[in-house]
C-alpha cells in the first residue's frame, strides 16, 4: 500500500474520523443508534454514498466551473442519496421504515460534502473512492460502537432487528445478554446518545495521549542508553 492511501486509511479510520474528531454527521449519529442494526444500516447507507459521490466529483471536477462547484456537488450526493433510499425501500423495507427521515437527510451529511469539497475536487478518482471508503468505514464504526453501547445498556440486547437489515436468517444473531424488569431509558433516548458520544470521544483522546506520551518518552530512553566513548 502506497503511503497515499496508508495516510487515506489512518485520516479516516482515526486520526480525522469524521465523527470522532470533525464531529460531522452528528444529527443522525445520535438520533438512529439506538440498536446496532440500525447504526449499521444507516453506516453502511452513508458509506455508499461517499463513495459514489466522490468518484462523480473527482470525474467531473474538470468541467464544473468554480462559482457553481456546491450546487453540483449537492446534486451529485442527492442523486445516490436517492438510489440507496430506493433500494433500501426494495430489498430492506423494515430498516427503511426503522431509520425513517435520517436516510434522506444523508443528502445535509456534513462529512460527505466535506469530503468532496476538500479531497474529491483536488484528486483523482481512485483516491477519492479510497478516501471516501475509509471515511465511510470510520463513520460506520463510530456507529455501530455507539449502536452496541445503548443497546446493551437500554436493552440488554445486541444484533436485535438484524433481519430487518440482513434478511430472515439473521434473527437468530440477536444476543440476550441480560434481561431489565425496566429499561434504562437513558440510553435509548437522545441524551443517552449525548453521554455515549462524549465517552466515546474522550476514550480516542485519551489513547492518543497515551500514544503521544510514549512517543515522546522513546527518544529520551534511547539517548540515555546511547553510549559515549573517548579516544585516548
């Protein structure tokens, strides 16, 4: 792997997470992560969509004049935000309903016209799909962790509704972990997914400082076991 798409992959898996550390996106985020069925859904919906919307713009960007370059990206991500959305009412009609008006509110997703504005109109297109991929990857992983963390909190469950994303087959990969006379309803509910968020952010700040720590600890261990001889 070349060091473009070694540093695409780091950006978008950590270092500029869209939802971690750009905090865009965050109106569906915490809205439809109430199940890892969901987050995922909705994940894997977003990630489609950057990656069709930031090979159209790196193919046309030659030809879209600089005053009317947002309209055309818009126009671009409405257009696959439309061909999932009808898809997923084809094939995964349950999820579609489940996850409501957020499917089509991709289109205002932050992370997608930021990516296109700020690496998809400048590179070409096999980057782009490459750096819309591993963006994609990093939003959905943000998803799904905070997906798991209040279902297993409000629920006690993971996996519950994976039929309705991956067909009649998955029902059984629902997980009873353990079961509430009454659910914490903290974390099905909007400020659950607040305090969820913020744990998850702190806990990625917190291992990069343990990282930048270690890293600059290493030089110091090094010049300490260096060993000084003379010439007489």
């Amino acid at each position: 792997m070349s060091t473009e798409y070694q540093t695409l992959a780091k950006d978008g898996l950590w270092e500029n997470n869209p939802a971690l550390v750009q905090l865009l996106g965050l109106c569906p985020l915490l809205a439809v992560t109430g199940t890892v069925t969901n987050a995922l859904g909705l994940g894997i919906a977003t990630m489609l969509v950057l990656v069709g919307s930031n090979i159209t713009v790196s193919l046309v960007r030659s030809w879209v004049p600089n005053e009317i370059r947002i309209p055309v990206f818009v126009i671009v991500i409405a257009t696959f935000v439309t061909l999932v959305e009808l898809t997923m009412n084809a094939f995964t009609y349950g999820l579609f309903m489940a996850l409501g008006i957020f499917i089509p509110l991709i289109v205002t997703n932050c992370a997608i016209i930021g990516r296109a504005e700020a690496y998809a109109s400048k590179n070409n297109w096999y980057h782009s799909a490459f750096d819309g991929l591993m963006m994609g990857i990093g939003f959905t992983l943000v998803l799904v962790a905070l997906g798991a963390l209040r279902e297993i909190l409000g629920q006690g469950t993971l996996f519950a509704g994976a039929e309705l994303l991956l067909g009649e087959w998955a029902r059984d990969l629902k997980i009873q972990l353990f079961s509430f006379d009454y659910p914490l309803l903290l974390a099905i509910l909007p400020p659950g997914a607040f305090l969820g968020m913020g744990f998850l952010i702190a806990g990625k700040n917190w291992i990069d400082g343990r990282r930048k720590a270690k890293l600059a600890k290493a030089p110091i261990e090094k010049a300490q076991r260096a060993r000084v001889t003379t010439v007489n």
